[in-house]
C-alpha cells in the first residue's frame, strides 16, 4: 500500500474576532478561541500507482488531508503511512520520494528563471547529472517549456508557470505525488493540457497521485476512483461510476421525434424538456430498456441517446445527501 | 552538503543582481543613521572627532556585515503560507537563510573595502596602521561571532511567527533597545555604568560593539576573553532555541492558504 490513512483527525484552533471598533477592542482583552474540525475520522488506503481524486466543497478539508500526507501538518490524532514513512516525522528520505504542487503557491523562486529553480532542486535533491538531464529533457518536451525556462518566474503567465511548478515538482522522480488544485484558474484548453500531461505522467511512471480539484472535468478524465468529502468527513470511496448508479438511480433519455405528440409522458419517466421534437425523460436505471424499446415501437423516432446525469449534478447531490452515499 | 551550498550561493547570487538597485538603497540607505549620530557626538564633543570619525565608520562597516533581515522574510514566507515548499523540500530552510546572508555580505565586503581604503587616503582617522596583526585576527573573530549571534537572533524570532502572525512587531521592540545597547547610538565607553553593565551580559553587544571595541582598542586583556566566552554563551543559547523553535514550531504549523 503506498498511502494508508487511519482515523485522521485535525483540529485548529482559531481566535475569533468580532468585526467593527468596539469588537476589536474587545478582543484585546479577552480573546475568543474556537476550535475547529477540519478533519474528522478519515480512513482509506492507496495502493502504489494509482491516480485518486480528492473531492469536496471549499472547506471540506481536501487541503488539510493532503498537507497532513505530506508532513506540513501535525495530525491531531490517527495515524498517515506513505510509502512506508510516517510524514510528520520529515525524514529526508520521504521527502526524497514525495513532492506537492500547490495550485495557489509557488516553489518557483520568483525573480528569477525556472531554470534556477530546478537547479536548486537538483542539488537539494541530490539529482545525479544524467538523471536529471534525463528527466529534464523529458519534461520539456511534455510540458513544452523549451522557451520559459530561461524567462524570470514572474512574467510567466499563469498556465505557463504551472507547467513549470509540475516539472520543479518531478525532477526527483517522486514515488507519490500530491496534487492540491493543479488546475486552478488556468484555462480550458491550459487544464486539459496539464490533465493530459498528468495522465501520461501516471500511466509511464506509475507514480501514485492524489489530486484534488473543483473542476469535474479533471475528475473524469483522470480517475476512477474518487474520495468524497465535507465537513471534514469522508462521505464516499469508490469507483466514479458506482456513484453516479447510487446517487441518480436515473439515466436521461433523449429523442429525436418527427413531431412531439400531445400525450402526458408520465408512463415513460419524469419529462425534463419537450422542444423541437426532441424530448428528454428521466427515466428509473431499471426501465430503460423497457421504455426506449417502447418508444421504438410507439413513435417515429429519429435519434435515441441515453446518457448518464452531468458529474456536476451527482457530485452536488453527494455534497446534500450525506448520509445516503456512504 | 558543499554542493548544495555552492548551487544556493549561486541562485542566491543571481537573485540578488534582480534586485540591483534595491540592493544599493537599502546598502547605502542603512548609511544615514551611523552617520547622522557620528555628527551628533563630533558636535557635543569635538576634541573626540578623530575617534567618532573612526568609530562611527568601523560602525557601518560591522553594522552591514552583521545585520539580519531573516526574520522579516520568515515572517512573510510563514504568513502567505510559502514556507511550506521550504518544509517539504529536504534540506533545512535556514541553509537557504545562511546562503542568502554570505551572498550579499561578499557583496557588502567587497564594496566596502576599496572605499574604506579610498577614504582613508583622504581621511588620516580612518589610517590603519596602528593595529596589530594580533587585534586584526581578535576583530575578524569577534565580527564573524557577531554576524552568527544576530543571524540567529533574528531567524528565533522569525520561527516565532509560527505562533505569532506580526512577530516583527515584537522584533522591532528588541531592535529598539538594541540600539541603544549594542553600541550603535553610542560607543560603549560612553554609556551610564548601569546601561554598561547591563550590556556586558545582554547579547546586544556582541552582535555590534564588541569587535568594534577591539578594533579601535577600548577593550583590553581579560575582558577580550570574557567578551568572546558571554558571545559564546549567547551564540549557543540561540542555536539552542531555533533548534527548538524550529521542532515545536512545526506542530505548530497551520501552513496557511489553498
């Protein structure tokens, strides 16, 4: 196993304060703590060279998870294995043998090219020369980044310097890897490159990756298996697929007719949209054989599709519908 | 470890040449004040202008060649949530403060050299000629323990930014007493006996005054060695604490920020 979590919990205690003048004076006499779960008995294994997605709302505590894996954060109780190594006692070797990219931060060194950065990360690493060439040269030609290296990190764009994050991240050719956001405000044709590049990274390297993400479509692309959580507690684990079939025990089915007749469709499913002569039903798992065969035989049909929810919509109602998923 | 220092001295040094300008401001901006308070003394006792002249410039020089910004930085890499690439990479972070430190005090050094040298053509209180080979090595000693006690003064307090949020608030309060304490407003000789005393066993004076005293000769004997066992104690005290704070410090971490 290369990430085993048990029973993880983290609490912060956090001063409140209370806005306006006469709040703020108030807390200079008497100071208000509050103590705040954001993790709450979090519990599952990754096996080595699997690529997982961590999902939950802002504040759900993705980015607590991943900094406790990591090492950065002390976990309040329970226990974190990777690769063998307990993070928080920061053992060089585990470091060795991790890397995180944050999508809000940078490890690039900010007044200077790429290039140094990776410099600095070889020597810190202890990168033999033809290694790093090696992955150097394989992470330029992925990443296309020939022409940032030699530009100051800062007049990088955003897309360009997240590229370059990525491969600051990889020159030590890390045996995990944690993902916090990779795609963040980058756009749709920056995300699906990063995306791919990932991908492949997972599938050549067999490198484990943890990811986490708002955008569905990095989900879907990248990972079968999906981690939910909210409010600090894990609400789902498993296959993407499953959750899709146990949260909307529909499909959609859409028809193309010649001409929509004026007949109630409570008989074939729930109407979503009837417009143009194409009419869309939300129909039960179970029925749609029955009911698109039905339609065949009934009405002129044109086109037929059955299709599942939208990600989005299943992965909103996980967020709602906390004790149902699990 | 020879290899990692001499891949972060050189990024250090390319970073530092970003910054060219800033680098001479704030180099010749940290001028003003030795020079200002030089006047002051020439002007409430001018029989002492050549030992003011002397010891104000033996100021600047040691005053650059010790000053510590770490704690500033620390507290904005803690703060904005970037000190966490430095924890997860595997080399400890305060390498990357010492690399930083040799990098512009070589650049401090060189500069400052040739113009003591030019200005002493003009200057006859800035001549050298009267010390000994003996006091040179105590002073370069004296200085090199002076730059490590303040280094490391500065980065315990910036490792307190683990707990406190506006940590250089509480530094600031230190650097204020320091002034006065550590020779920078007044050459120690001119202190009350009380303030004098006081500063013997406080570590303000050996991260300042104290190689200047043994340059311009007001410390003698036995009080050398005692001032080079207190810097000592001091120089082991802080080492003691960062290795503390740094350990408590990061199951204090909140690693702020998405």
């Amino acid at each position: 196993m290369s990430i085993q979590v048990e029973h993880l919990y983290k609490q912060f205690r956090v001063h409140v304060r209370q806005a306006g003048w006469t709040g703020a004076v108030r807390s200079l006499f008497k100071r208000e703590i509050r103590t705040v779960e954001a993790v709450r008995d979090i519990s599952f294994t990754i096996p080595s060279g699997e690529i997982v997605a961590f999902l939950g709302p802002n504040g759900a505590g993705k980015t607590t998870t991943i900094k406790m894996l990591a090492g950065l954060l002390y976990p309040s109780s329970g226990s974190i294995q990777v690769a063998g190594y307990v993070p928080f006692e920061q053992k060089a070797e585990f470091k060795k043998i991790m890397s995180l990219v944050m999508g809000q931060k940078s490890q690039l060194i900010w007044d200077i090219p790429p290039m140094e950065t990776f410099l600095v990360n070889k020597a810190i690493y202890e990168i033999e020369d033809r290694a790093f060439r090696q992955t150097l040269d394989e992470l330029v030609e992925l990443l296309e980044l020939e022409e940032l290296l030699t530009k100051p990190t800062r007049s990088l764009s955003l897309g360009q310097r997240m590229k370059c994050e990525l491969a600051a991240a990889l020159l030590h050719r890390p045996k995990v890897l944690f993902l916090d956001e990779p795609t963040i405000g980058l756009d749709v044709h920056t995300q699906e490159k990063v995306r791919r590049f990932i991908g492949q990274y997972n599938r050549e390297h067999r490198t484990t990756v943890l990811l986490t993400s708002h955008y569905m479509g990095d989900v879907t692309a990248l990972c079968d298996r999906v981690l939910i959580i909210n409010h600090g507690k894990l609400l789902y684990d498993g296959e993407l697929d499953m959750l899709t079939e146990k949260l909307t025990p529909y499909k959609l089915l859409e028809v193309q007719l010649s001409s929509i007749p004026d007949i109630s469709w409570d008989a074939y499913g729930e109407l979503v949209d009837a417009k143009e002569g194409k009419v869309t039903l939300r129909v039960p798992r179970e029925r749609i054989h029955e009911v698109s065969s039905r339609f065949l035989q009934l009405f002129d049909v044109r086109d037929l599709n059955i299709e599942d929810p939208p990600m989005e919509e299943v992965i909103t109602l996980a967020f709602q519908e906390d004790a149902h998923v699990s | 470890m020879f290899r990692k220092y001499s891949v972060l001295l050189r990024m250090k040094y390319v970073e530092m040449f970003a910054y060219r300008l800033a680098t001479i401001v704030w180099m010749t901006g940290a001028m003003v004040q030795p020079l200002i308070t030089m006047m002051v003394w020439m002007n409430i006792d001018p029989d002492q202008e050549n030992a003011f002249i002397f010891y104000f410039a033996a100021l600047i020089f040691v005053e650059r060649m010790t000053s510590a910004w770490d704690v500033w930085e620390l507290e904005r890499e803690i703060r904005e949530g970037t000190f966490s690439y430095q924890i997860v990479r595997p080399f400890h972070p305060i390498h990357w403060a010492i690399a930083e430190n040799i990098v512009y005090k070589a650049l401090f050094l060189v500069i400052l050299i040739p113009a003591w040298g030019l200005l002493a053509v003009f200057i006859p209180a800035l001549r050298l000629d009267q010390i000994g080979a003996a006091q040179w090595l105590l002073f370069f000693c004296a200085l090199l323990l002076a730059a490590v006690i303040r280094f490391l003064f500065s980065y315990t307090f910036g490792l307190l930014g683990f707990w406190v949020t506006k940590v250089t608030a509480l530094y600031g309060m230190f650097e204020a007493v320091s002034l006065f304490l550590s020779g920078r407003i007044a050459p120690m000789s001119l202190l009350p006996p009380f303030l004098k005393t006081i500063s013997f066993y406080l570590p303000f004076r050996y991260m300042v005054g104290f190689p200047i005293e043994i340059l311009t000769g007001s410390v003698q004997g036995m009080d050398i060695v005692y001032g080079f066992g207190l810097a000592a104690v001091w120089c082991m005290f802080f080492m003691l604490a960062v290795l503390l704070l740094w350990k408590a410090g990061l199951r204090k971490n909140q690693a702020v920020g998405g």
